[in-house]
C-alpha cells in the first residue's frame, strides 16, 4: 500500500509539472507584440535641396512713345521669362498626431533661404511692325535691348499634411499644402537709340502665394525622421515698377516694367528630431 500511495503521489506531482510548464508556454506565445512606434509629436528639423525658377514673360510699357520711330511697333514690348536652377536650405518646424492606427495629421512650418537669380533680356528691343529689325528703324535700333531680373532670395510656407503609414514599416506617405511667401527682388533696365537709357531701382518685395506638395518620411528611430519631399510654389508676383529715363532734365512720364505670377519647384531632403 505504501508503495502505491508513493507511486500515486509521484504521478500527480509529473502531472502537475506538466500542467505548469504548458501554461508557462501559452504565456509565453500569448505575450502580446511591442506597441508600434507613434509619429504623434513636435518636431525641429533642417534641409537641404534643388529649385528650378520658371519666370513669365515680363512687360515693358513706354507712356510717351518718344522711343517709337516710323515703322516700328510701339510698346508695349515682351521680355520673354527664363528659367532658373538653384538650391534651397533652412529649417522647418511642426506637430504630428496619429489619429487613426494608419493616418497620421500634421501643421508645417518653414523657411528656405534659395539662390535663384532669373534673368531675361530682349534685343534688340525696337521692331518693325513685318517683324525684326531692319533698316527702316535705324541703325541704333540694332544695339537696343531690355533686361529684366526677378531673384528670389527665400521661401516659407504654413502647410498641412495628411500621411498614411499602412504601406511599409515605419514610413509615412503625406500629401502636403497651404500657404507661402517669397522674398523676391526685381529690376529693369533698358538701352535705346540715342544714348536714351532707363532703369528701376531694385525693388524688394515680400509675395504671398501657394504650395502643395508630397513626399515619404521614414522613422529610422523613435526621434529620428528622415524625409524626401516634392513642392510646387505658385507666388503672386503682380509688380510694377517704374523705370525713368536716365537723362538729365528729361522730365516725362516714366516707363513701366511689369512682372506676373511664377512658379518655382522644389525637391529636398530633411532630417528632423521628433521630441
């Protein structure tokens, strides 16, 4: 009996262990995943990145035809826009929230500073009304011309973005836009016939405008971000300035330059610290 009541015991006691161990098992494949990474926060970042400048045609009006000749096509006359390629840099600043597991809203500000300087330049600026300049404009006619500049110094914008981050691990596709400035500095010139010549003061000018945008952030950790982003700028660039004539007593109406709406398209990278 003895023997049998230890042979029991002992049985009950592997039972027990077996049970033991199963559960420990069960926990340990139960054990829930670690929580995915939140891009919920405010983040301060840098970048760095290409500009292409497309400029559009600039005018050039003469209020006293005084620079018309027999045959010619009085102003005004067209400067045609040029294309610029640049850089950018600067620093942007903004606040994530992760609303939903997969989408993500957000607030964007920043600032570029660009080296894009867009010049133009029309010569000769006399034509006869068939076309080209001949010799029933006069000789003098064929050393005229007109320069026109638009240089934009810096760019910054207020955006909202939307993302998704249901594709890949880790990584955010955002579509982006809102409103945007432009520090831009224009000026004119023009060299006539007869020694007559005109020209702008440089004009600094702050411009408002619109950006839209897309790009792809990836969280290489939990406060790093690193992105590529794409922006298309439209500026409000609807200036007139006044170009007088540079000669002395010659007290007439000045000539007139005038810019319209350009655009200028941005590809960059950015790294940015997410608090």
């Amino acid at each position: 009996m003895k023997r049998i009541a230890i042979a029991l015991l002992a049985g009950v006691a592997a039972v027990a262990g077996l049970g033991y161990s199963a559960s420990a098992a069960d926990l340990a494949v139960a054990a829930p995943p670690p929580p995915a990474p939140s891009w919920t926060g405010v983040y301060v970042g840098v970048h760095a990145g290409a500009a292409w400048e497309q400029a559009k045609n600039v005018t050039w009006v003469d209020p006293n035809f005084l620079l018309g000749v027999a045959g010619a096509v009085p102003s005004p006359i067209t400067i045609r826009g040029q294309t610029a390629l640049g850089g950018v840099g600067g620093f942007q600043a903004g606040y994530n929230w992760q609303f939903w597991p997969a989408w993500v809203v957000g607030v964007e500000g920043d600032i570029s500073w660009a080296s894009l300087s867009n010049h133009s330049t029309q010569s000769p600026a006399i034509f006869l009304a068939g076309g080209g300049a001949g010799p029933g404009v006069g000789a003098g006619a064929q050393g005229t011309s007109l320069q026109a500049s638009q240089n934009t110094e810096w760019l910054a914008s207020l955006r909202g973005k939307l993302g998704f981050t249901g594709w890949l691990n880790n990584t955010m596709f955002y579509a982006t836009g809102g409103v945007a400035w432009a520090q831009v500095e224009y000026q004119g010139s023009g060299v006539f016939f007869n020694g007559f010549t005109d020209q702008t003061q440089p004009n600094h000018s702050t411009r408002t405008g619109w950006v839209v945008g897309a790009g792809a952030e990836w969280m290489a950790t939990t406060n790093i971000l690193l992105r590529a982003e794409y922006l298309y700028y439209n500026i409000n660039s609807n200036v007139i300035a006044q170009a007088p004539y540079l000669a002395p007593g010659f007290g007439v109406a000045s000539p007139t330059f005038a810019w319209s709406n350009y655009n200028v398209q941005v590809f960059r990278i950015a790294g940015s610290y997410k608090f």
